[in-house]
C-alpha cells in the first residue's frame, strides 16, 4: 500500500538503487521544505519531494530543509517545521505522504478580521485541529491506538522546543538584558560575570520560572488586598458527564485513547461555565475574585481547586452560616433525590476492609488488652489550633474522641504543689483558702463582671494581697518584686530556679528577658543563626530571590529561637527542643549557663532529677512550616531563650517558688490564668501585675474558661 500510494516510500526505495549501482557513495538526498502548491492538501508529487544531491553540498541549502545523508554520516537534527517531518516519523498515520505542519500555512480569510495581524496558523494551532475527531473525516489518526499518545507526546515536545528557540533568537525583543544584569545576578548573589550570558525564559512562557513566580505574587496581592479566602472549592470531572458519554456514543472503531482529550475538553468548558455562574449568580453571595488551580489524578482526569473571595456583606460570619452552605450529610432521598443519586453513586467511599479486602485502603492495625493511663488537667491550656474559635479548639480535645466513652476518669483531690504554709490557709478577702481559689479560678466560679455593653462577663477581681501596681517602668517594677536581691543572687541557681515572670506572648518575654539581660555585668554574647529555605525545584529557587536572607532572618515564630540570641555567663536559658530526654534535655528543662563557647553551650540543669547535671547544648538545624509562607525554613541556631520570663503556655510542668503574672493585655484562651496562678507553692509567691484600659480598675483581669470542656469529665 505505500509503495502504491506514498510518494516518500518510493523515493527512498530509488535512492536505494542509485546507491547500489552509482560510483558516487555520497549521494544526498535533500527533502525539501516548503514548495508553493495550489491547495494545502493536494498529494504531493516526485518534484515537490525531494532531489539527489551529488558531493559535498553546502550552497543554497535551506534550514528547512531536510538532507538524508549515508547512515554512517551519524545522527543528524532535522527540523519540525518541514511538511515532510510528520510523513517521515509516522508512516503508517500518513500512508499518502500528506503534509503536516509548515509554518504558511495560512488562515482562512473568511473567518478572519482583517485588523489581524497573524496571517498563518500556528503550530499549536495545527496540533489541536488535527486532534479533533470528525465525523466526515476520516479517523485514522485519532483512532491509531498507541500511536495517538507518541504524536501528542511528540507534539507537544515540537511546539516547546520550537518555543524555546524563538525565546532564544528574540531575546532582545523580549528586553532580557534587564533579567540578564545585575537586577537579577546580584539579588541571587551571582557575581562571576561569566552568568551573566544566560537564555532568559519570560513570565509569558508557561511552566517557567518567572510565569510562576507572577502567579504566586498575583495571588498573594489578592490576598493581601482582599484578605483571607472564605471558600475552598474542589470541581472534579466526570467520566460519566452526558457531553463525554455522548461523544464516545458517536464514534466508530476503539477510541479508549481519546478518553483523556474528551473528558479535558469538556472539563474545561464546564469549567469556564462554573466560574462564568459563580461570578454572575449568587450562589454563595457577591464572589469578588477567584483563583484556581488544575491538577490531573493518576487515572487522567482533570479536577480544580479553587479559592473564593466573598464581599463583605456575603461572608460566613457563624457555624449556623457555614452548615447553611456546606454539608457532610448524604441528602435526603425524599426532599432530594437528585443530590441523594449523584452522592450514592460518585462520593461513597467503600466497602473496605473486612468487607472487601482487596480494598486499596490503607489498612489500620489495631491493638488491645492494654491499659493506657492518660494525665491531665483541663482547667489548663486546651490543645492549640492554628485560626480557631472557642468551639474548634473544645471539639480538638481528647473529650470529643470517640474513644473517650470507653475512659474511667479518676479525679485527684489534692494539689501536690503547694505546700502547707500559713499564706494558703487563708487568703484575705475571698473566703477561702490559696488552693480553693485557684480551682475556682480554673472552675470558673469566681464572681465576675463586665466593663463594657456587648461583651463577655469575664473579668474577675484578684485579691489585693496578690497585686503589684505599675510604678513609671512595669518591667522595673514587677522584676525588682520577682528577683528581689537580684545583683547578690544573679549566679546562684537556687535562687534562678525558684523564679520566673510568666505573660502570654513571646514579645512581652522578650522585653522582660532584655531587660534583666542588662542588669547582669559581664561580655554579652550574640549568637546569629543561618537561615535558608528548602529548595527542591527551579521554582522554589526563585523564592530565594523573592525572599532574602534578611527577610528570613526577621521572622520569627512560637517555639523557635529567633535569629539573634544574646546570652551572657550565669544566666538561665529554657531548651526549646528534645535533644536527649535520657539525659535531660526536654523541651522546657531550665538550664543555668557556665560557658559560651564559638559552637557550644554549658551549662547545668536547674531542678528535677537532673538537678545539677553538666550538659552541653549543640547548634541544630530547625525545620519549620508556616501556612503564610510558601517555603520551609531551615535555621541553624542553638535551641534556646532566656528565661527570666517566660510565656504562659511555656510554664505548664514548672513548679516554682515566686511567680510575677504580668499581663500588659489580658489573657486570650482557655486556662491561661489558671496556669499562670498555679504554678507557685504559696500565694506568698503569687505576684499580678495588670495594665488595663484607664475605665478598668487595675485590679480587674480577664479570666477565659470554656465550662463547655468539664461537661465530658465526670468520674466514671
């Protein structure tokens, strides 16, 4: 059938023959490019293919060309852009010899405007017209089975490269020298000139660098001028949509390698559909901006993710808004039976596990026979959860596992703490001993009252026994009250152990610590750590150039030591990792410093069983994640702060002898006063220091106590 019908078959077959008997060995065999013909899909003849080439030809060859040599010439690059390209590569897809691809190829004139100035078809263009299935065409491309997939694939190799080489060619066109100088070098910290000569990819080229880079800033500018996003979308596309079911209705012969074009093409319609409604319809109120994304399962169907923006008047503002929206329950088949249909037969999820056990879920193990004692007070800090709300962060504990009706809940009833001394027998004013108070502080049972209309009846009176007033200097005052006979006692680690000032955020402790930093005489010494991201992709090294190492140095984060630590001999730094729990070093162990070394720390534990003990502090390499940035930081520093004050949630597990609650804004969660006032042996040792509002007596604070949380504690 070739050598019947395909101009290029019988050509290379005569070449062969002239070879044979030929006495030139180096014959050439040039296919030409693009040749003027009247129609574009006219079959072509001997004279438009090809010509013999005798010697060594240089002259009048075109680029787009192609010039068969001997095999043992080598490999050669040949060019896509020749008619013949496609012919040549896939045989049996072109069993004629029929043109593919050139670059004039013109537009029909009939469809399009005259103001435009594209005149031929582009070559992304061609593919997706020869990728069309049509009925009164015939099929023998789209139907080619695997040979379908290799010409997408090759396809879309020829269009990039072809894109490349245009970037390549027309760099002055595109400015690159304004990428290409010291605008980008120095910013990366480039300084060998020989860089400097490097092919420069343009945000319009997509999948590059720089097309990402634009994208995540377009979205972080929406961000930051819209806010947080109020909805998170997932469209996923349907196999069994009518459009795609229709489609394969239509077409004759096996078409199973069409299904991932189809389904695109519709998806994408959908898609556009979907956006085009949320924008006009008001389906979840007035959208202001959107962004998405487009991801493929591993089957090679398409689905998005994407963010909505909401006006200010549309926006969830309660759990009562949001059940009004979203549900996670199958609809009712009666009120609903459209909605019940589609969850039943696409988003069930099962049978698996012993009722189908070839499930590709992943299988739990279970154990039993075994007694797990948990400990625990609630009255304390409940688990933190990043942006949540009271009834989040209650439903986070362990009293909303399923689990927990299978509990026995032992209630202690004494505090070890605290010791038996005359200070907690009577505390003046309130009618009831140190430790009744401090429970009924955690309990919530002390009288309260509200400074202002619409808001919490929160705030609670501590006993003027238990209060200091803020003198000029807050810090000055509550200190000087804590670390009385500081400048005697500053090198003994009974007296540090014995005494910290607790507050709620990490800034006030860093002012606190600053402070008594500078009463200690002696060098200081300044610890810098070396911060980078973790770069695994060309994208994720454009991040470097997006964020510097002084932005990185200057973020700072819960838990984390900061960029800059300044410590100086004999004073108390708290270990803010596990670095060797056998040994003693937990997170939270107290440590009393006695050198400062270049890479090391010494030091001796302060209290517990590991009282005394010399311990040495390494620097370590600290991964951390933030949802509000796009990177994973990597600081290497030595995981320690000072702890001449300490934040309140940090405190939980210290027993102390003197204790300063200094709260320049009151307390913000669940059991942050509670913690705070227990963590001394007697109310002698308990010290506030409160700053309020001017229309707020000083000693008024706020107490939180989520009551909800004791409702599942009940001895059993």
């Amino acid at each position: 059938m070739l050598d019947k019908n395909n101009e290029l078959v019988r050509t290379f077959r005569r070449i062969r023959q002239d070879l044979q008997l030929s006495s030139t060995p180096n014959l050439r065999l040039r296919i030409f490019g693009i040749k003027s013909r009247n129609r574009q899909y006219d079959l072509p003849s001997s004279s438009d293919i090809a010509a013999l080439i005798p010697g060594d030809f240089v002259a009048d060859r075109e680029d787009r060309d192609i010039i068969v040599d001997h095999r043992g010439e080598g490999p050669k690059r040949i060019t896509s852009l020749n008619p013949k390209f496609e012919a040549l590569h896939f045989p049996l897809l072109f069993p004629y010899g029929e043109d593919g691809f050139h670059p004039q190829i013109s537009y029909n004139a009939s469809f399009c405007p005259a103001s435009m100035r594209r005149k031929f078809v582009t070559q992304k263009e061609y593919y997706a017209f020869r990728l069309q299935y049509r009925l009164n065409e015939g099929h023998t491309l789209v139907q080619s089975g695997k040979a379908l997939q290799h010409y997408c694939v090759d396809a879309f190799s020829t269009i990039e490269l072809n894109r490349l080489a245009f970037l390549r060619t027309h760099q002055k066109d595109l400015r690159a020298e304004v990428y290409q100088g010291l605008q980008d070098a120095f910013a990366k910290g480039d300084m060998d000139g020989e860089k400097l000569g490097r092919i420069i990819m343009p945000s319009s080229y997509t999948g590059g660098p720089r097309y990402m880079q634009q994208l995540y800033h377009d979205a972080m500018a929406t961000c930051q001028h819209y806010g947080n996003p109020d909805l998170f979308v997932t469209f996923t596309c349907n196999a069994l949509w009518e459009e795609i079911v229709d489609a394969f209705a239509d077409m004759v012969g096996p078409n199973s390698e069409l299904k991932p074009m189809v389904a695109c093409r519709v998806f994408h319609m959908k898609l556009a559909i979907l956006i085009d409604e949320f924008k006009r319809e008001s389906y979840f109120g007035k959208t202001i901006a959107i962004i998405y994304t487009v991801e493929f399962q591993k089957r090679g169907l398409p689905h998005v993710h994407m963010l909505i923006w909401l006006a200010k008047e549309d926006k969830l503002k309660s759990t009562s808004d949001i059940d009004e929206m979203i549900s996670a329950e199958i609809p009712d088949p009666n009120l609903d039976p459209e909605g019940y249909a589609a969850v039943v037969k696409f988003m069930i999820h099962g049978p698996c596990g012993v009722n189908n056990p070839t499930s590709p879920c992943p299988k739990h193990k279970l154990f039993g026979g075994k007694t797990v004692v948990f400990g625990g007070d609630f009255r304390q800090t409940l688990p933190v959860i990043s942006d949540s709300g009271r009834e989040q962060t209650v439903d986070g504990s362990i009293t909303r596992s399923s689990l927990w009706p299978f509990f026995k809940v032992l209630k202690l009833s004494r505090n070890m703490r605290l010791n038996d001394s005359q200070d907690n027998r009577n505390l003046v004013g309130c009618g009831m001993n140190f430790g009744e108070w401090i429970l009924a502080l955690g309990d919530g049972r002390l009288p309260t009252k509200s400074f202002m209309a619409n808001t919490p009846s929160d705030w609670i009176e501590i006993p003027q026994i238990l209060l200091i007033y803020a003198g000029k200097n807050p810090i000055e005052s509550i200190t000087n009250d804590i670390y009385d006979a500081f400048e005697e006692q500053h090198m003994s680690k009974d007296y540090l152990s014995g005494r910290a000032i607790v507050t709620p955020t990490n800034a006030v402790v860093t002012e606190v610590n600053d402070f008594m930093l500078q009463k200690i005489p002696g060098h200081c010494r300044c610890y810098y750590s070396s911060d980078s991201m973790q770069l695994d992709t060309e994208v994720s090294q454009l991040f470097a150039e997006t964020y510097p190492t002084e932005f990185l140095n200057a973020l700072q984060f819960n838990g984390v030591p900061d960029h800059e630590i300044r410590l100086k001999v004999h004073t108390p730094i708290m270990l803010l990792r596990n670095l060797s729990p056998p040994n003693g070093l937990c997170n939270g162990t107290r440590i009393l410093i006695t050198k400062l070394g270049e890479n090391i720390i010494v030091g001796n534990i302060m209290g517990g069983s590991f009282d005394t003990k010399e311990v040495v502090i390494p620097r370590i390499v600290l991964n951390v994640e933030d949802k509000r940035w796009p990177f994973i930081l990597k600081r290497r520093q030595f995981p320690v702060r000072l702890c001449y004050g300490m934040t309140i949630n940090k405190s939980q597990g210290q027993t102390l002898d003197k204790v300063g609650v200094y709260l320049p804004k009151p307390v913000f969660s669940h059991g942050q006063l509670y913690v705070a006032a227990s963590r001394v042996r007697s109310a002698g040792g308990l010290r506030f220091l409160n700053e309020n509002e001017e229309d707020i007596p000083a000693s008024y604070t706020r107490n939180i106590v989520y009551s909800e949380a004791f409702t599942d504690i009940a001895p059993g």
